[in-house]
C-alpha cells in the first residue's frame, strides 16, 4: 500500500509539474524530461513510483504543449512542430479554441490506446530479449543508422556516426582514467541540454549571435474564451466527432506498434493519411490536429514501455531521449547488465501505475487546458522568463552530473552539451540520433579498432 500511495503522490506532483512546464512553449522534451526523472530516481522512489511519474509527466506534457500551439502558433515542443499548419489554419479562421479542444481530446484517448496495446506487445517481443541482449551493440549501431537516415541532417548525420563514437568512447577513456568508473548520466545530460547550451553560446559569440538575435518582442494575439461545455471536466467523446474517434483510436493503435521509429515522424504520418481523406479547410485541420495529437501521446507511451517490458535495453527513440533514465540511471538502474524497471515490475505492474499515472494527468491536465488555457498563456507569457527556465535546467543538470561525478561530470556534461548541441544546430543531428550513437559507441570503436 505505501508503494501505490507513493506512487500516487508522485503521479500528482508529475501531473501538476508538468502540466505547467508544458505551456512554456519551446520546452524539449528529452532536455526537460530526463533531469526530473533522473532526480526522481537517485532520490529513492521505488521503481513502481518512477514509472507512474513518467506516465503523468508525459502525458500532461502532451496536453498542455497545445495551449501555446493552438492558441499561439508557437510548438509546445519538438513532438508539436508537425501541428503548427494546422492549428495556424484554424487560428486564421478564427477558431484556435477548436483546435485546442480536439488536440487535447485527441492526446488523452491516445494515451490510453497506447498502454493496454504497448504492454501486450511488449510481453509479446520479450520472447526474443536473449537474442535482442546478445546482439545490442550491432543492433544500436543500426538503429542509429536507420534514425539518422530519415532524421532532418539524413546523409550528414550517418556521416557523422563513426566520428561522434569515436569522440565519445574517447571522453569515456579519459574520464574512466581518472575516476575509475563509467559515466552515463554526465553523457545523457549533455546530450539533453545541448540545444540550450547552445543558444547560450550563440548568444556569446559575436558571429553567431545575429542568428538568435531579434529586433523587437514578438506580438501574439489570443482569441477570448469560448466555452461550449456545462460542467468541470467536459467528455473527449463529445468534443470530437464519431469519426474523429474512430481516426484516433485507429491511428494510435497502429503508430503503437511502430516502436522504433521516431514519433514526430509517426505524428506528420499519421495526420497526413487523415487529412487527406477530409475535405475542407475545417474539417482537415480539426480531424489532423485530433489525430496528430493522439499519436504523439501514443508513440511516447508505447516506445517507453515496449523495449522495458521486453528487453530491458532502450530501442526507440523515445527509450534512448525523455525515457533513458527508466533503463540508465546509475547506480540504480543499468542496461549492461540489465538491471532497471525491466527486473523490478511485471506486465501487469506497468499496466496498473502507468494507469495511475495516466489517470491523474487527465484529471488534472485534461481539464486545466479545456478551462484556464488563455488565462494561463497570459501569465506564462507575461510572468515567466524563457531564460530563467533554462537555467533552472541547465542548473539542474549540473547538480545531477556533480552527483555522479563532482566536477569531471559537470566539465563532460558540458563538454557534450557543447559538441552535441552544435551538431543539432547547425547540422540537423538530432538527440535521438547522438543517444543512439552513445549506446553503440563501445561496440562500434572495439570492432573498428579492437580497443
């Protein structure tokens, strides 16, 4: 009973957080994502808590990004740039209130296609774990070579695999040589807050610092609140069309068992296939905007929960970003050997408090964004700095890395945040293509020169 207490208090403070981390537009997901959860781990909640923080930060994320990409037509983050035309279609006509409703009611039945489906399929796959263990460096080698061929750098980014491994096994070598142990989570932070501290960087150099710079404010203009529901917690069902729910549930069940391909790839899929069948700027949007929005909760959903409940070892997308922690949290979770949330809970535990925690962000995202969405863009956009937000992560990020390795760690996390934000930047290789590469580093570098 004290775990599901536990793990119910930690759902609300995962839900609460993030619901209002997510109308800060521009959040990334892995950068916001693996500091709190990391945090959460080395404090010593117990597996079963972790991952019903996970569920709740996810999808109460994904529900309040639509309030600045609805009613702004800014994305909430990464996995909301493929919605941008179409709420903007929506808001030309004078309607990103509907945009904002179907998004949200799109995002909350996706997630709950998403768990029953992934944990099926999860218990499914872990019939062939051995074989996927055995064979993980060359599996990571290929995952990192197929994501980066349909990632936006394409042809610079498989390039660019066997120099970045060889850069980071030399980081590892040199690190290890001093403190005589492996580092992870200084790599993972690094990795995450790379675009940041690259900004941060652009903004202190002379040559790059016109590529940020801006010669006035930006002016947004929000519609005034329209409610069309009596009532707290209006009912998705009723808010989207019989056909809506019927594109969403299919939709997110099948992006569900595409575990291993990226999610804003699945997301821009998936609405596309729908809008095409639609007729009219109204219906096109709204229908795609649903859709869109449920597959992104279903993707994250299913590419965390899937490669947990089979091999232990992350092999998506989604496992190698926002959700490395639930596989590598040294020294309370590893992936060589397997010793994470794979090992501590069984398919029916994953079900039962990632429900927990899917339930307690509906019921407090789901309805926070239906009714106070304008009232809470104001304040963010008034009240809170895009600035200080990234320092409280970067600052959390050092605290993490000094945790695990005093100073060393902080001087590699940003060493990595230096090398891998710059390579995001300006070359277009993205964070799931340099975490991959970080898990086939190893592997990669004793084939190619038996070290």
């Amino acid at each position: 009973m004290s775990i599901l207490l536990i793990s119910i208090c930690l759902a609300l403070i995962g839900a609460i957080l993030f619901s209002l981390i997510g109308l800060i537009s521009g959040t990334d997901e892995t950068a916001i994502m693996v500091p709190f959860t990391l945090l959460v781990i080395l404090l010593g909640a117990p597996p079963a808590a972790v991952f019903a923080f996970f569920m709740a930060a996810v999808l109460a994320k994904h529900l309040t990004h639509a309030v600045p990409t609805a009613l702004m037509g800014i994305p909430g983050d990464t996995t909301a740039v493929p919605l941008i035309d179409h709420a903007s279609a929506l808001r030309r006509l004078g309607m990103p209130h509907i945009a904002l409703r179907k998004m949200v009611s799109g995002g909350v039945i996706g997630a709950f296609i998403a768990l029953p489906t992934a944990v099926l399929l999860g218990q499914f796959l872990g019939q062939f774990a051995d074989f996927f263990k055995s064979a993980s460096g060359l599996i990571f080698t290929l995952a990192a070579i197929l994501i980066a061929f349909f990632s936006k750098g394409k042809w610079v980014s498989v390039l660019m695999i066997i120099p970045l491994a060889f850069f980071i096994k030399s980081l590892d070598v040199l690190s290890f040589s001093i403190l005589d142990k492996h580092l992870t989570i200084s790599f993972f932070l690094g990795i995450a807050i790379g675009p940041m501290f690259t900004d941060i960087l652009f903004a202190l150099s002379g040559n790059a610092r016109q590529t940020i710079q801006r010669d006035r404010p930006k002016e947004y203009h929000l519609a005034p609140d329209n409610k069309s529901w009596a009532g707290f917690f209006p009912n998705p069902f009723k808010i989207l069309t019989k056909r809506q729910t019927m594109q969403t549930t299919g939709t997110s069940f099948i992006s569900s068992l595409t575990f291993v391909f990226s999610p804003v790839g699945m997301t821009s899929l998936m609405g596309e296939i729908v809008g095409s069948r639609s007729k009219g700027i109204y219906k096109k949007s709204t229908s795609s905007l649903t859709t869109m929005n449920g597959v992104t909760e279903s993707t994250y959903i299913a590419e965390a929960i899937i490669p947990l409940i089979a091999f232990g070892i992350p092999l998506s997308p989604v496992a190698l970003g926002p959700a490395s922690p639930l596989f590598n949290a040294p020294p309370v979770f590893t992936s060589d050997p397997v010793n994470n949330l794979h090992n501590y809970l069984d398919p029916l535990d994953f079900l039962l408090y990632g429900a927990i925690g899917l339930i307690i962000a509906t019921l407090i995202a789901y309805p926070f964004s239906m009714n106070y969405a304008r009232k809470a863009t104001v304040l963010v956009m008034r009240f809170i700095s895009q600035e200080a937000i990234v320092a409280m992560f970067i600052g959390l990020a050092c605290l993490l890395a000094f945790h695990e390795a005093g100073l060393v760690g902080i001087v590699l996390t940003f060493t990595m945040a230096a090398i891998g934000g710059l390579l995001n930047k300006i070359l277009g290789i993205g964070s799931g293509v340099q975490f991959m590469v970080f898990y086939a580093s190893a592997w990669l570098i004793s084939v190619l020169f038996g070290f």
